[in-house]
C-alpha cells in the first residue's frame, strides 16, 4: 500500500499538471523496486500506445481489483489525476490504521518476547543446576530441561511460528480461504467491532470513489464491496445487487442485508434521496476512519492486559512448582531421621 500511495500520488500530481503520463509512470520504476517487473511491463504496454487501465489489468491480483478498475474509469471520464490522488489518500487512511495498530502493540509485543526469552534461560539454568546437583528438577513440567531442552524449546518456536506465516499467506487476500476465521474473529467481543468498522470503512470510501464516476451501480457495488475485505461484509453483495437489479432502490437493497449499521443505512437513505451519496460516503468514512482508531486502542489495552495476564498466571505457575519441590526435598529429609 506504500508504494501504492507514492505512485498514486506523484502520477497524479503530474497528469493534474498536464505532463506526459509515460514520462510520469518512466520515473516511478526505479522508485517501485518490491514489484520492478510489474512496473517495468506496465511503462512497456504505455510506450506502445495502451492505455494506462489495458497496461494495469494483467496486474490485477496483484494490485487489486478496485485500483485497476477506477483507473479505468479514471482515464475514461477525463479525471484520471483525480482518481490517483483520491487513491492515494486511501491507502494512506489504511497505512495510517497499520501504523497505529502496531505501534498500540509493540509494548506488548517486546513483553512477551520477554517472557519467551526468559523461559529459555530457565529451561538452561535448570541444565546447569541439574550438572551442579545432579538432581533433575523440571519446574516447567515440559520435561525440557537444559541444552537439550532449550533446543527442543527453540524447535517448538520455530515450527509455530513458520507456521502462523504460512495460515497468514495461505489467506491473506483471499476471502475464499479466510471466510471461516473471518466469521470466528466476527463472534469474539472487541475484535468483531473493530473488523467489521474496518471494513465498513473501506465499503463506504469505496461507494465515494466509485458513485461519483458515473460507474454503473451494479459494478460499483461490487467493486466497493470486493474492497472491505472482510467476508461478513462481503458476503451481503449478492443480496443487495438482487434487490437493485430487481429494481429496488439503493435504500433498500441494503436494509435487506445483514451486518451493516444504522450509520451507514442512513447515509445511503440520506444520500439517495438528496443525491448526495458519494459526498456523505466520505464523511462516513471519516467517521469510521476515528471509530477504527479508537478501537484499536481498546484492542491494544486489552492485549497488553492478556500479556499482563499470561506472564503472571507463568509466574505464579513457577513459584508453585518451586514451592512442590523444596516441599518434597523437606519431606525426604525429614522421613531419613
């Protein structure tokens, strides 16, 4: 999204000033260094005389469906340096979300990696006693007890963790395979709130791109709702394109949904009857855009907490097991006299 945004930004300023669109896009290669080939065969297909949306589509996994079809209604309409700089503050609003959101968590990020480093130096302290005493003492109860069991520990780690990467890749970008975690994280209180307004967020900026092209109604509704990116929400499209193709209004059609807020029905209804829709997209997006930054907040408070929580229910887990141990070292010494 961040190279999105710096290439949205600098092409449209440069069409908005009447440049050269091939000269544009030929000094955005080399600053697109993540995804070169893409950019180096989209600048070819323009120096051969296809237009900017033809040199996009085959990109269009890649770069997503809604960015290759509003640059074609961009350079279809005439407001192609628009279009790229209200894209631009779009992926600025979601880099803006990320960046928040990782810096909420990063204490308790740094605390838990803490915690898992300082169970590896326990499982290597408990080696060294075992060396020193020749008693084999498991305060962990994971039978994993000095160098042996550090390796085992570190294994463990790894195997997870590669394996969190891999269910994260597997899904990422894919409502098809993501559907049922999105439905499982939609049930658990705080974080269902926090996905659903993200995505009615970008539902509602998509709406505001998409209604003031003149795009027909049917795709534009697709497009937008392709664009949350979360399946409860994306699972309302084909209800809603039933009532409109029916010939219901846009009012309607999304009463006949499920999942989506007061907020949102009534700025549909308000702005299908002033004819104001695209413009009462954006405030509600600006609106959810506040409510998406103060959820994350509550989230991070109530994951510092959990860390707070996992920690101590660790440390009170220990101080037990110690407690067991010297409890029967004193037993066998006292059942010797």
């Amino acid at each position: 999204m961040k190279q999105l945004s710096g290439f949205c930004r600098r092409v449209g300023i440069s069409v908005k000033a009447g440049l050269d669109l091939v000269n544009a896009v030929k000094r955005e290669v080399p600053r697109q260094r993540r995804h070169s080939k893409i950019w180096q065969s989209v600048l070819g297909s323009l120096e051969n005389g296809y237009s900017l949306a033809e040199s996009l589509k085959p990109f269009k996994k890649q770069l997503g469906e809604m960015f290759v079809a509003l640059i074609e209604v961009g350079e279809e309409s005439g407001h192609l340096g628009e279009m790229l700089t209200d894209l631009a503050d779009y992926y600025d609003q979601m880099i803006q979300i990320r960046r928040d959101f990782l810096k909420s968590l990063t204490f308790p990020i740094i605390e838990f990696i803490a915690a898992v480093i300082i169970v590896g130096i326990i499982i290597l302290v408990l080696g060294v006693i075992e060396q020193i005493t020749g008693q084999r003492i498991d305060l962990l109860g994971w039978g994993l007890v000095g160098v042996t069991g550090f390796i085992r520990y570190v294994i463990f780690l790894v195997i997870t963790g590669l394996a969190g990467v891999f269910l994260y890749r597997f899904v990422k970008g894919n409502i098809q395979r993501s559907r049922p975690i999105h439905y499982l994280l939609f049930r658990v209180p705080k974080i269902g709130k926090m996905l659903k307004t993200l995505a009615l967020m970008r539902l509602s900026w998509g709406l505001h791109l998409t209604m003031r092209t003149g795009m027909d109604v049917c795709r534009a509704l697709t497009l937008s709702f392709r664009g949350s990116g979360f399946a409860p929400v994306h699972d309302q499209l084909p209800v809603i394109l039933d009532v409109v193709e029916s010939g219901g209004t846009l009012t309607d059609a999304f009463q006949t949904a499920k999942y989506l807020d007061d907020d949102l029905l009534s700025g549909v209804d308000s702005g299908e009857q002033s004819g104001n829709l695209p413009e009462l997209m954006q405030k509600l997006t600006a609106q959810y855009l506040q409510e998406s930054l103060l959820n994350l907040k509550i989230l991070s408070i109530v994951g510092g907490f959990a860390v707070y929580g996992c920690i101590a229910v660790c440390i009170i887990f220990i101080i037990f097991r110690l407690f067991s141990f010297y409890i029967g070292i004193i037993n066998e010494a006292a059942s010797g006299i």
